[in-house]
C-alpha cells in the first residue's frame, strides 16, 4: 500500500466503495486522514463496516469539515451533470480528486532523490495491453516494476515507493479527469476515438481528458502519442518537448518523410512509410535517434533503420500489436534499458489474458480470445490481423454499431452473432455470410464445426465490438465463458510460448 500524506487528522469524505475507493480509504487512513465512506450499494458500505471504516451518508453530512472529496471514477464529474457529492464538494469549496491524483501527491511528498519513476498509459484502446507489455520489458530487463491502475491492482494499493522502483499505469480518462498534478515521468497516448461521450459532454472534451496526461510533465517528461487518428495527431502538434510520434497508419500522406527514406530493404522500406504528420516546430528527440516511430507488422522502424524484428512474437501479431510493441521499446529506452534488453522483452512477451489470447487449438483450428474489444475500434485491431476468420461478436452494442467495419467485412469466412446487437449487427453485415447464435456457447460450437469443414489452417475470433452486460458480467467473465466453450470442445490449450 502507498500511504496518502496530506491529510494528516482531517476527515476526507470517499464516495464510490469499488477497488479504487476502498483502496484509497485504506491508503488515506494509513496516511494519518480520518476517511468517511459511503456508497449507493449496500454491500460497498457492508464492506467498509467490516473493515472499521466510518460509514456516513455524505448527503446529510457536514461539508465544512471535509478536506477533499475522493470520488470514484464511476461517478460523473462533469457531465450528464455532476453527481451529488461533487455538486455538495463544490459548494462548500471543498476540493474533488481521485486515486490517481493521490498516488501523485503521495510520491511527491518524497525528497526528489527518493522518487520512484512513474509510467502512464492511456487510450481508447489497446492501453492495457500496452501497459502489460511495457510492465514485462521492464521486468525482463531486471527493473522493480509494480504494474497497476486501471489494469489488475489499484494504484495506491500497489507496494509503497523505493527510489529504484518504476511504476507502469494504466489511466482512465475518468481517471485523470480528477487529476491536477499528475506528472509521469513517461505519458503515452495509444489512440483516440469516440467512447464515452456522455462523461465527457462531446469529443473534444474527452480529448482534453486524454490529454490531461501530459498537462503537467516537466522538461524531462517523455510523451509518447498515437498518431494515425487526427485527435492523436493534435495532442502530438500542441505539445512543446520531447515528444514522440507513434505510428501505424496504412495509409500515409503523400510526400514521404526523409527520416523514413534510406532503410536496408526495399519491402520493409515499402511497408514503412512516412508518419502521417509533421513534426512540431520545437520537436526535440526524447533520446538519441528517435523523434517518431513507424510500426508495421513484424516490425518497428525509426530514422531509416529497421529497430526491431517482431516476426517471432507470437503474442504481437498485426499492425496494432506492433505500435504496442513501439510504445514499450521507446519508453524501456527513454528508462535507459538497453535496445537488446528490449528487444528479448519484447519477443518473449506471453500476451494479456482476453486481449489476442490464443487459447486453444483443434486440429488445424486456432481459438483467438479478443473479449476486451469492447467498441467496433478494438474489433477492428483483430480482424485486420487475419485474412480469414469465423468471428463471434455481440451483446451490448456501442453507438454506431459495426459499420464503420464494413471494409473488413471481407475478412469474414462467417459471423456468429450473439446477445442483444445481433439483429442489428446481422442487418449491418448484409450479404457477409452469418447466422444468429444468440448465446456465446452455441456460437463457439457453429464456428468450431464450420471452421474445421473448411479445411486448412483457421481462426476463430471472439471479439465482440460490443459491452458484455447482457449475459456476462464483465468482458473477462466473457472471455473465461468462451475459453470454457473451447476446451469443452476437445481443443488444447495453447500459450504462446
């Protein structure tokens, strides 16, 4: 746990008693704060009652007497309108933070000379498997590493700081909306596209969110930002030091860019082209030789030279694998890890439960577990990686449904459509071969059978581009559900060692 200073004797109200709230209650408690806790559910204020927590209906309490609100990053800040709390926080001046933001204060509380280096991630998607990627390098190359966030262990819950440890965490954009110091040493920015528009009133104010990660790095802060998609392309435009754009766009501006022009081998030069936006006035390389990065399939380019080499990792196919696998090299580096102790991270990383898992073969039938493509932008990174799937997707459909995948449809062998959006989703696919499976078991057994009468090596992927409410709890719970469907089948769990 990483005490909370700060706050030493006054009681600090924490409303939303989930993993990130009751572990900031413990971390302002040990920290010397008198934390006062209540939820909505009963069982969240149960909780807390058991651990000797004081339990106090924040809505008849003394505002005047409350140092901070804590406030979970379920709760709404902003927009459809303020919750409750924040509305009674902002009225009696008390001040509205979240657990990362205590994380920050707690580290710098510490003499400069005694901080920990901080690692932050952030992203429409693929943030958690960039986050889990960049936790193995490190560690790989000898690093303390204490991985956390919005991925696995909450933040404060994490080991208390050593000045040797690195810490790699994934943030939400709920999460650093509740933030006003927050400085990581290394920010990425995987990509942006619409999500969560409701929590933010619109677009550019959930782009404003992600880019709150950059807000208050110093002159030796590294950012690192996706830059295939025109909000990624602005963050990286209007930041003023060392940043680092990160590409894996297929389809290029016209022009070509001269640090990209005089690679070794003209097929690697072919599939490497130019990044798709100028560079700042004032861009300075974040280390020596690297002020952007190209990511192709099977490898990472910068200034003309082929980097890295990913045609063995299993667990990195396609192109959006590969600039997850750029943001992890450039952040071991710009943290002073060798290139070849990077590179042997990269290639023997095993992959990010329901994220690409490969879980099973039968036969010559591989099974993919995508569960965590939670929108049709996450199902996109998977269907692009293979020529020909029988892919399994459903439940709660996001705006816009799976029409913006229409130029992948081709990619498609045949569909399973599962939970509430496959009517809509049968009616966007059209003539692409599908079938209505309705539940996630009778739908691994039709691709099974299908895939398999195919004949030759195939893939079946579940990745849903939709939430899992329907009929899972989470998109992990759906994920375990279909790994269970494939090894019920017969099939041989595969790692990707």
């Amino acid at each position: 746990m990483i005490p909370v200073p700060g706050f030493e004797g006054r009681r600090v109200a924490v409303f939303g008693l989930g993993r990130s709230g009751i572990t900031a209650a413990r971390a302002l408690q040990a920290g010397g704060a008198i934390p006062i806790l209540w939820d909505d559910g009963e069982a969240g204020r149960a909780q807390a009652k058991g651990e000797g927590f004081t339990v106090e209906d924040l809505a008849a309490a003394d505002w005047s007497d409350f140092a901070a609100l804590v406030l979970s990053p379920g709760a709404p800040l902003t927009h459809p309108r303020p919750h409750w709390t924040v509305d009674l926080a902002r009225s009696a001046g008390v001040l509205v933070l979240g657990d990362i933001e205590l994380f920050a204060r707690a580290l710098a509380d510490r003499p400069k000379d005694q901080r920990p280096r901080v690692v932050a991630i952030t992203g429409t998607n693929g943030k958690s498997t960039t986050t889990a990627l960049i936790g193995w390098v490190l560690k790989s190359a000898g690093l303390t590493v204490h991985v956390g966030g919005n991925i696995g262990v909450g933040v404060l819950a994490l080991p208390e700081p050593t000045p040797d440890a690195v810490y790699v965490i994934e943030v939400s954009s709920y999460q650093l909306d509740l933030t006003t110091t927050f400085a990581p040493d290394v920010a990425i920015l995987t990509n942006i596209s619409p999500d969560h528009l409701d929590r933010h009133g619109g677009m550019d104010g959930y782009v404003a969110a992600k880019a709150r990660i950059f807000a208050n790095q110093g002159p030796d802060g590294v950012a690192l930002v996706g830059v295939d998609d025109t909000w990624g392309q602005g963050v990286a435009s209007e930041r003023s030091e060392r940043v680092i754009a990160i590409s894996s766009s297929a389809h290029p501006r016209e022009g070509g860019d001269p640090g990209l022009s005089s690679g070794d081998d003209a097929e690697d030069q072919r599939l490497a082209p130019s990044l798709p936006v100028e560079r700042p006035q004032n861009w300075v390389p974040a280390f020596a030789g690297m002020s952007g990065i190209k990511a192709v399939p099977g490898a990472i380019w910068s200034e003309g030279r082929k980097l890295v080499n990913l045609s063995t990792a299993r667990s990195l196919p396609g192109r959006h694998n590969a600039q997850n696998a750029a943001f992890a090299y450039a952040t071991a580096r710009a943290l002073g890890v060798s290139h070849d102790a990077a590179v042997a991270g990269l290639l023997s990383f095993p992959g990010l439960a329901h994220r690409m898992e490969a879980v099973g073969r039968l036969g010559s039938v591989r099974f993919i577990n995508d569960s965590k493509a939670t929108n049709a932008d996450a199902a996109r990174q998977a269907l692009a990686s293979y020529r020909s799937v029988f892919w399994i997707a459903g439940g709660v459909p996001k705006a816009g449904g799976i029409a913006d995948l229409a130029d992948l449809f081709p990619h498609i062998a045949k569909a399973y459509l599962i939970g509430d959006a496959a009517p809509a989703f049968a009616e966007t696919l059209a003539d692409t071969p599908h079938v209505i499976a309705h539940t996630l078991d009778a739908a691994v057994a039709a691709a099974a059978a299908d895939a398999a009468s195919a004949g030759g090596d195939q893939i079946v992927l579940l990745s849903p581009a939709c939430a899992s409410f329907d009929q899972f709890k989470d998109f992990e719970a759906r994920g375990e559900a279909f790994r269970a469907a494939v090894l019920a089948l017969g099939a041989v769990p595969e790692t990707a060692s």
